[in-house]
C-alpha cells in the first residue's frame, strides 16, 4: 500500500514497509555437523523450514557457550577483568534468540560465530547509562555515607 503525504504543497510518496519473504529451504543443512558453527545452523534450519521449537532452547544453551568462550578469550587478550561473563553470555545469547521471536524473516547466512563475536563485543564495551552513573559515583562514596 503506499500512502500519499503532502508537506508545502510538494508531494512524495512513502511506501508501507512490506516484510520480506524468504525462502527458508535454501538454508545450509549439514548431515553431520563437526563444529558449533554448523550445529547452530542445523538448529535454525530445523526451527525455520520444520518449526520445531524445541531447537530455540537447544539453540540457546549452545550459544551460551559459544558466547562464553568468545567473552572470555576477549577479556583474557585485552586483559578486561571485573565484569560477569556468564552475564554477557547469556545476554548475547538472548539478544540472538529475540531476533528469532520477533522478527519472522530473520536468519544468519554466513557465520553464526561471527555473529556471536559482534554480539560479544558490543556486551563487552557498550556501557549503558547506568553502568556510566555507578562508574561515576563508584562504591567508595556510598562506603564513606
């Protein structure tokens, strides 16, 4: 559908967003899966063409653990201490998953792993406007309260 609007007598045209329709037998299959990379590939072609939504949760735990293991690698080669990692892993690992639930044409193509690690890194180092007001105040002052 596309809608008319006008603004100073000139008229534009804005289409409604239309979702895309993907063709979900096209995902890779891999018969026998040697890596997580390609476990997690299994898991999302067997939740996208079968629907079986046992494969979310088995989806989940596996990228905890690839997340895990990415977080900690990171934070061992930039020497990061004092963040949760079990935390940051389950957060990537959520964050993939909602994408699942809330966007119906959503699929990773290339990298499930890659995905994982960009995921990973913005946990890492994005700072929400809380963690900036605890940094800033800081234990040392409610301490001396």
């Amino acid at each position: 559908m596309v809608k008319e609007i006008s603004e100073d007598k000139n008229f534009y045209l804005w289409a409604e967003y239309k979702p895309k329709t993907l063709d979900f037998s096209a995902l890779p299959y891999f018969p026998e899966p040697k890596t997580d990379n390609e476990r997690l590939f299994n898991l999302q072609y067997e939740y996208r063409n079968n629907g079986i939504k046992s494969a979310i949760a088995t989806m989940y735990t596996l990228l905890e653990r690839v997340s895990a293991k990415i977080i900690t690698k990171e934070c061992k080669k930039r020497k990061i201490r004092g963040i949760d990692r079990k935390e940051k892993a389950q957060d990537v690992a959520s964050y993939i998953i909602e994408q699942y639930l809330t966007r119906k044409c959503f699929v990773i193509k290339s990298s499930f792993v890659a995905y994982c690690f960009l995921q990973a890194k913005h946990e890492i180092f994005y700072q929400k406007e809380i963690d900036k007001i605890t940094d800033f105040v800081g234990e040392d002052f409610f301490r001396r309260l």
